[in-house]
C-alpha cells in the first residue's frame, strides 16, 4: 500500500501528495499527516485515491461529530478542527487570486464565521423509497444514492429531528414513489417544507400532510412543476418566511425556492463587512450588481445614498421593490432588470453613472460586467464571491485590463465543515 505525505488541501477539500512527479489527491487526508492510500482511478498526471490509514495524523485532526460523516457527501471537512477549516480556505482564496488573477491582496481581512453546527436554514435533500421504508438526506459522496442520514448537525436542531418523522409521512403518502426532493428553507418565524410531487395529492395524503404540519409547525409547499410553481399548501395563514438585518432595520420576506444566503448568521456579519468596505455615504450613487430581493440594496438605502438594485430575476426585483416600499426606502432605491452574464459597456451606461458598485454574482462570477465597465466607472468595487476561481478570474482583468488594485480580501465561513469558500474583496482605482 502507497505512503505518502499531504502537502495541503485542492478545492475539494482532498489532501494534496506528491509521488513521482505526479499529484495524488486522497479524499480524508489533512495537511501535514502522513497516510497510507488506495488509488481508484488511474490518469498520467493525477490519481484519485480513497484513505486508508493514517500513519501520522495532523494536530488539526478531529473527531467527526456526525456518525455519517464519511458517507454523506453534504460535508467534506468535519475532520478538520474548525479554525483550521477558515486557514485552509484563506489559503484556497489566496492561491486561486495570484495563480488565477496574478493579483494579491494590500490587506488580508479577518475571517467571518459564526455556528459551525445548525447554521443551514436551506438545503436541497433527495428522497427515494427503497426496501423497507424511506431515505431522506443529502447524496452520498461521489454517487447518485441518497445517503441514509438519521439526523444532520448542519441542519437547524428543530429541522434534523424532522428527518426520522418526516420518513414515516412519506411513506405513508400515495405519491412516495413520486417524491423525489425535499426542499427546506427556515426563516425567523417559518419553516417551510417544499415537496417535489410528480403526481397529484389523494384527499388522504392531504389530511396526512395538514397533520403533520400542525403537530410539528411547519408549512408545507407543494411543487409539481418548475420554481415558479411553488406554492403554499397547509397551514395558508401564519407568519410568512423572512429573515431579519436587525443591524439595518430590515426584514426581508422570500419564498422557500428564493435564492438566499443559507447561513442567516453569518449572512448578518457578511453585510456588515460589505457596508463598511463599500461606505455609502449620502449623495453617493452606488450599483448593487446580482442584487437579488434586496439583501444589500436596502441596508446600502439606510445610509440615504441612492441605490440603483440590479438582477436578472424578475420574481426577485418584485420583492425587493415590495420590501423598499414597506421600509419607506423606495425614494433611495431604483431596481432594474438585466441580464448581467451579457452586459455590454452600452447597457451599464443606461443605467446611469455610479460612484461605487457592490457585485455579488453566483458562481459564474461576473466576466462581462467588469469587462464592460468603463474608464470612469466606479472608484471602488465590494465583490461578494462563492467560487474564489471565478473572483480571481474577474480580479485579474479588475487590475490588468481595468486599472483597480485589490485594496483587500478574505474569506467568509458561510458553509462550515464543507470546502465551499466564500469571500469578500474590495478593489479601488488608485
């Protein structure tokens, strides 16, 4: 059996060894340890290779606090001592913007975290009837099957002890061969249960759901088609889901298929980090790019500057405009509709000129809209990131093509134990 010793982590969080002038990346090895492996896929410059001993094991190794760890692929780092987990992903953000973009940071910032365990208020879990019962749960690492969680520690207490009912519900539904998703989605005063139904309901299977709900206070929503055909099935009334920017003043509502921020936690702390490296001040005008329902378009309208909130989603800009209104911030804001993975330097000079420009993309990134920007465009750029390949990529032409210096960058812990790295980066024109 191969030895070998880990020189770092790859973006999936697998160890990094070198042998023979070829790279070897073993799933559940850390940095610094040395591990027996078994390689299971063979290329000429890489394998791919599954742990089997460690030999010498890294200081940072902890013992994973999920039973299912290993298994289910909705975490890949729960053996990796937490403040560990933030280093690791520096360093991912670090690399990726010098090898990426050839940039590097003036500043590192400090890392913003928060709850390591229950930080998931939405999530995206299989369903599938199998011999003797129901699975519920994330997809096994590497593979298609669902893997048989009993309960999950990412996930809000409340929602992880719903696993085991949840699956005696289902099984007992006309529809659990039809059933494929559950989706999740927890706001301050709401959880929401959205089922995936490829058949209608029985008048029993409807009764079983409303006392399923009642007894443990939930909502369920019913999806038979694509997102837009959520919609809201037992109890009809109640307090709809939102969460809160108490910090800011805000609450914004959001349907269960929206898209926001999985960790309202660390959400809070991520806005507060984005306003003060964006410092709208009164008379400003600033761009607030992928601005989705608003999540920092309202709290940027707080510092009485002008906002201009861009997305390509039209259910969104709705909301946003639905939550200005009822903030009394509508006068500060002016949401647009635009397709921003195809913005041309014409389209962003119709939207009039901004002093400063917050960008917070999905993983594409946003390779048109800062090729488009013009010579005078924004002095300073805040840029949100969940895939730091795709900011280092955007970096680069920022500094070479564009003229900004990356002022400062560093990485927020959004998605704890797994090797998702999000980020924060500010750039200015010298």
């Amino acid at each position: 059996m191969p030895i070998g010793i880990v020189e770092s982590l790859d973006h999936e969080a697998r160890g990094i060894v070198r042998q023979a002038g070829k790279t070897i990346f073993v799933a559940g090895a850390l940095p610094g340890e040395t591990v027996e492996y078994a390689s299971f896929r063979k290329k000429p410059n890489y394998e791919l290779a599954h742990l089997v001993a460690v030999r010498q094991p890294a200081a940072a190794r902890v013992l994973p606090r999920c039973p299912h760890f290993g298994i289910c692929g909705g975490c890949a780092m729960q053996h990796l001592e937490v403040t560990a987990q933030v280093a690791v992903k520096q360093r991912v953000l670090e690399d990726s913007l010098w090898h990426i973009g050839r940039v590097r940071p003036e500043l590192i910032l400090p890392p913003i975290h928060g709850n390591p365990w229950g930080y998931r208020c939405r999530a995206r879990l299989g369903v599938r009837r199998v011999k003797g019962g129901m699975l519920i749960g994330f997809h096994e690492w590497q593979s298609s099957y669902i893997a048989d969680i009993r309960r999950c520690d990412i996930l809000p207490p409340q929602v992880s002890g719903l696993l085991l009912p949840l699956r005696q519900l289902f099984a007992a539904l006309s529809v659990a061969e039809r059933l494929p998703q559950l989706e999740i989605a927890v706001g301050d005063a709401c959880t929401a249960l959205v089922l995936r139904i490829l058949q209608p309901l029985t008048r029993q299977d409807e009764d079983l759901l409303r006392q399923f709900a009642d007894r443990h206070g939930v909502v369920f929503y019913l999806q038979a088609k694509g997102p837009d055909s959520v919609s809201r099935f037992h109890p009809l009334d109640g307090p709809p889901l939102r969460y809160a920017l108490p910090e800011f003043g805000v609450e914004l509502s959001f349907q269960p298929t929206d898209f926001t921020q999985v960790n309202h936690a660390v959400n809070r702390l991520l806005v507060r980090r984005a306003l003060h490296l964006l410092d709208p001040q009164p008379g400003e005008r600033i761009a607030d790019m992928f601005c989705g329902l608003g999540n920092f378009t309202l709290p940027i309208a707080r510092s009485c500057a002008a906002v201009v909130g861009v997305d390509g989603n039209e259910n969104l800009l709705r909301r946003g405009r639905e939550a200005a209104l009822a903030h009394g911030l509508a006068q500060n804001i002016q949401f647009a509709a635009a397709n921003l993975f195809t913005a041309s330097a014409n389209a962003l000079a119709a939207l009039g000129r901004c002093d400063k420009m917050l960008i917070d993309p999905p993983r594409e990134g946003a390779i048109e809209l800062v090729k488009a920007l013009a010579a005078d465009g924004p002095r300073r750029i805040v840029y949100v990131s969940c895939h730091p390949a795709t900011l280092a990529r955007d970096a680069g032409v920022l500094a070479a093509v564009k003229g900004y210096r990356l002022r400062a960058a560093g990485v927020v812990n959004m998605f704890p134990h797994t090797a998702h790295v999000e980020s924060v980066a500010v750039f200015e024109r010298p």
